[in-house]
C-alpha cells in the first residue's frame, strides 16, 4: 500500500469522518449540564415561592406583582434551558428515541437552527420584557431603582428586539435566496 494508493486514502478519509462525526456526542454532556441547571433553577424558584408566601400578609399589590414577574422570570429562563436542551441535542447530537405516546412536544424534532435562533430570541426577547415591567412596578412601589437603571433595561430589551428582528429579516431573505 504506497502513500498515493486511492483506496487507503480513502479509508483514512472514512476513518477521519466516522472520527468527526462521533465527536457530535462530546456535546451531550453541554446538554446534561444544562438539564441539570433546570434543578438549580427550580430550587431557585421554590425558595421564592416560599419567602413569597410567608411575606405575603404584608405585601401590597406592587410586592405581588414582582413576586410574580420573578416567578415568570425564572419559568421563561427554565423553558429557554428545555427549548436549547432538545433542540440542540435533537439537531446535532441523535434524535431522541422516546416511546409510542410520550408527551413529546409538537416542536421537538422539526425546530431547525433557524427556528432555534428565533425561539432563542423570543424567550430572551419575553425574559428582558419581564426585568423591565418588573423594574417599573417596583419603582411605582417606591422600591429605590435608579432611573438610569430603567433605562439600560429598556434599551437592552430594545436591543434583543432589534437584532431578533434582523435575524428574522436575514434568515427571510437567505430563504428567498435559496428558492
């Protein structure tokens, strides 16, 4: 076998792309990590609830509704880590072979990269909607917020606006391109 043999370079080429391709399942622990960030979230999210409701005799509406918005927060943060979970891992790691009957989402397994970025956007989009109204409503409390502090949250919601916008402007425009 000499070094300009065909056949051996295309089996070092196949050996060299079942090597690659493999390398898909060094993700799957990114997703494990993830999946387990979803506990420390949920623990977050049950110490609230419960410091909410032991303070709640002496909460006004303004303190309840924060109450709430942080509870959503971390609902959207939470649903953000699933979305990214089985998008991620169904896209570029296996398809997930669940049984007849499972409770599979209706999005899960047709959500591409580009839906993937939109969904990303919309949650990040919905997250940064959330600290804002919850910034006002404590302001409006007479929680101490400094103005210039309602005004980074605008415009950093502004901002994923924006550049959701965009990316659902270009990946509208890589569509047509493509037909």
């Amino acid at each position: 076998m000499s070094a300009s043999d065909p056949s051996a370079k295309r089996r070092i080429e196949r050996a060299l792309e079942r090597l690659l391709f493999a390398a898909r399942w060094l993700l799957a622990p990114f997703y494990a990590g993830l999946a387990l960030s979803l506990i420390a979230l949920l623990y977050v999210f049950a110490l609230e609830t419960w410091h909410a409701l032991a303070d709640l005799p002496g909460m006004g509406s303004g303190a309840v509704i924060v109450m709430a918005l942080s509870l959503i927060d971390l609902t959207l943060t939470a649903n953000l880590v699933l979305i990214v979970i089985f998008s991620g891992y169904e896209n570029y790691v296996s398809k997930m072979d669940l049984p007849d009957g499972a409770e599979r989402p209706d999005w899960m397994g047709k959500v591409d990269f580009a839906g993937l970025k939109q969904k990303l956007m919309a949650s990040i989009i919905a997250i940064t909607a959330v600290a804002l109204l919850r910034g006002y409503v404590e302001m409006y409390s007479g929680a101490p917020i400094a103005p210039a502090m309602l005004g980074w949250l605008a415009g950093l919601h502004v901002t994923f606006v924006v550049s959701a916008l965009l990316l659902a402007l270009t990946d509208f425009v890589a569509s047509r391109v493509r037909h």
